[in-house]
C-alpha cells in the first residue's frame, strides 16, 4: 500500500459511512438518513414481492439448518461463517422450523386465523419484515465503510478516556456501541462476542457491553417511530433513547447483576492496569489517528466486498427467522390471552403517577417489550394520545433486551449473562427509562 494514499483510505470510505448511517437529511415527513431513503425507495419498487421472497429465505434458513445438523457437510463445519450461520443449537433450531412453518401459514393464509391474521403473522410477515428485508440489505453491504476502515479504532483510543471512568469499560468498547448505535444490536453483540473470545474483554465488560451498548440502530428506530406515526419527531425521540441509554450504562454496570460478574477474561487471567497505556509521544488522539491509518492499510476491497454480503445474509438468514417465529408467538398471546394485560399491571400505578394518558393500554405494552422489541409499537400504535405513543415507542427501544434479537443472540454467545440475568436486566432498564422518556413526552406533547 504506497504510504501518501493511506490517511485517504481512512478517510473518505470513514466520511462516506458517516454520511450514510449518521447524517440527518431532510425529507416531506422530517428529517431520515440516506441508507432510509434507499431502504424506502427499494420497498416502493419491489415491495409487494418482499412477503414472497422473505418466506422463500425463512425456508430456505430452516432447511438448511435441518441438512447440516443432520449431514455434517465438511464445507460448512470448516467456514466459520456457514458454521456460525446454519450449525446452530437445538433450541435457535427449533425456533427456525417454527419461523418457517409461520412464514407459510402467514403467506398462504394456511391453518387457524389467530396464526395468519393481519393482527399476529401478517403483522410480521407485510408489515415488518419487508421493511427489515431493505433496511437489512443496504445497512448490512455499506456497514464494512464504518467498520473495515480504521473509523472505530480512531474512536476507540480516541475514547478510552472517556468509556473507562464512565462506563468502567475499555476504550475499544466504544467501537461496539458505536456499531450497534448506528448499524444494528446483533451487529455489537457478534463484535462484542468475538472480542471476548480473542481475549480484549473481560467476563464483567462483556456482559456490561452485550446488555448496555447493543442498541437498535438508527435506522430501525426510524421504523419504531414510523410505526406509531410520528416520524416528525424523530431527532427529540433518538435524543431521549440515547439520554435514557447512557443513563442506564452509568447506573447499571455498578449494581447486581452485572455488577457481579467476575473481572477475569475468557481464560480466567484478571485484567492489568496497564492494557490500555497510549504510548509516550502520542496523544489519545494522534494515537487513534494512526491506528485507523493502519487499520485501513490492511484492508482488501475483496475482503470489504465479503464482509458486506455475510452481514446480509446473517441478518436474513439468521435474524429474520427468530423474528417472525417469536414475535408471531408474542403476537399472538397477546391477541388471544390476558397474560401481558397482566404482566403490565404491577406498571399502571407509575404510568399514572408520570401523568402518562391511557395508562392501561400503555401498561400492556411494556413487558411485551421482552418477547421482541417492535411489539410494543405494533399494539400500541392505535392509542389515541401522541404523548402515549411516544413514550411506548421510546421506551420499547430502551429496554435493549429482547428475545428475537439481541437476548436471543447474547444467549447464543459465550457472553456470561443468563436468561434471569437477561430478564432483571430488562426489568431494571425499564424502571430507569421510564421517568426520563416521560419528561421529555411532557416537554413536546
């Protein structure tokens, strides 16, 4: 790589993936980033073929999960990628065949109605996934400009000042949250994974990271807003996920459980205080700048090309599945039993004392959140209150944790954390976001 084009090549992919996943445009409806307006533009063109071909794919995941686990193909056992995409356990097994199995009875309207109708498996299947099928294509090929070219590591020492006294994490941490805040939550939980294997987290920082810093991205909170019908307020609802967000990371990494988790790496060595040292001669800043120079220097536009086409096939092949599976299953429990009617319950008191209208409806939506993170603005989309709204909408992202997705995903890694961790955590989430998201809905609405 000749020397002089290098700081370039850091550079401009850096700027072009900034543009692209942060920056603001403005649009009819309000403001949106570009990778929404490509997202968009390719549902009005092919959106009525996206429920056919997001079923195809379902059952395409399912069927090749089934032939590998029984098979053992030894071009997939020796691909960590295909590995990791289709030799999966039993149970994330089990949750595909039931994804497909939804798929096909949504599409063809097949079976009972409680499966297939508008309110339970087409809510998935019309509405959700072909926005997932687009937003998931664009985001996951242009992703590799914010992560192959040196960006996160420039960020990263940049911040190490920052995330340690804060957060009580590493400086390169930042490189995660920043992929999950402006790529996806599966994206930073897989980065946080992999760091922990190779020995740069300890036990405590990743599981801190997987639970705090796995947020939905940008563009799917474009989606979350859209869903409840206020698009316009957009950046106020981003600002107050993030406020709540690192309200939650500054309180939660020092109270059980996360506080609890051993301070030790993956082979069992305690941390030393000198791993994170900037070398003599440099500043936080310069020292970034050189290592996303040459973070850069290493890249192959091949490898980027690559990169850019697994995260889309994980995402399609991998996330889609679960979501249709566990959030058809959620879908309907909610449609058809009183349990989140009663999971919201103990809630109702505190939506009341925040002055939060229609606190009964609202109340139903917040334990849903668990089961998968979009459900609560499926049903609560038809409160009449905007301020409700907002507040359901804003607080269904804060909660991070939910089972289609990021939970099932930090379950699925060697990440100490377990599903009762998994669950307090939620719950904790949940009781810090609330008065936060409210105050702000009281300013606007």
């Amino acid at each position: 790589m000749h020397e002089k084009t290098s700081p370039w090549l850091f550079i401009i992919p850096s700027l072009i993936g900034i543009l692209l996943f942060i920056t603001p445009v403005p649009v009819k409806d309000g403001l949106t980033i570009p990778i929404a307006i490509m997202s968009n533009a390719l549902q009005d063109w092919i959106g009525a073929f996206i429920p056919a071909i997001m079923t195809t794919l379902i059952i395409f995941a399912a069927l090749a999960t089934i032939a590998v686990k029984i098979m053992r193909p030894a071009f997939v056992r020796h691909s960590a990628f295909l590995a990791n995409l289709f030799d999966i356990s039993p149970v994330w097994t089990v949750v595909r065949i039931v994804g497909a199995i939804f798929a096909v009875m949504t599409h063809f309207q097949l079976g009972p109605e409680a499966v297939w109708s508008d309110a339970t498996g087409g809510t998935l299947l019309i509405s959700l996934l072909p926005v997932l099928f687009s937003v998931f294509l664009f985001a996951g090929l242009l992703l590799p400009l914010l992560l192959n070219f040196g960006l996160l590591e420039f960020v990263g020492y940049s911040l190490t000042r920052v995330m340690r006294p804060f957060f009580k994490l590493p400086g390169r941490s930042s490189i995660d949250a920043l992929a999950s805040w402006l790529g996806d939550g599966t994206i930073g939980v897989l980065l946080t994974s992999k760091q922990y294997e190779e020995g740069f987290y300890t036990k405590k920082e990743a599981a801190i990271i997987g639970t705090m810093f796995s947020v939905v991205s940008i563009t799917f909170c474009l989606v979350v807003i859209d869903q409840v019908g206020l698009a316009d307020y957009f950046i106020p609802f981003y600002l107050t996920v993030v406020s709540a967000g690192i309200a939650c990371a500054l309180i939660m990494p020092r109270i059980p459980p996360l506080s609890r988790k051993p301070d030790t790496f993956i082979n069992e060595k305690p941390r030393q205080a000198d791993d994170e040292a900037i070398p003599k001669g440099y500043t936080a800043i310069s020292y970034g700048y050189e290592q996303g120079v040459k973070r850069a220097g290493q890249n192959k536009i091949s490898e980027t090309v690559q990169d850019g086409c697994k995260n889309v096939l994980d995402m399609w092949l991998g996330v889609a599945p679960i979501v249709m599976a566990l959030g058809t299953t959620a879908l309907i429990i909610a449609e058809t039993t009183p349990l989140f009617q009663w999971l919201g319950m103990p809630f109702i008191p505190l939506l009341e004392l925040l002055q939060i209208p229609f606190a009964q409806e609202a109340s139903e939506t917040i334990m849903i959140g668990f089961a998968d993170m979009f459900l609560p603005s499926i049903i609560g989309s038809g409160i009449e209150s905007e301020l409700t709204r907002f507040v359901i909408a804003a607080l269904s992202v804060s909660q991070l944790i939910y089972m289609s997705e990021v939970g099932g995903l930090l379950l699925g890694t060697k990440i100490p954390v377990s599903f009762k961790d998994l669950l307090i955590i939620f719950l904790i989430r949940t009781l810090i976001s609330l008065p936060i998201i409210a105050g702000v809905a009281h300013i606007y609405f």
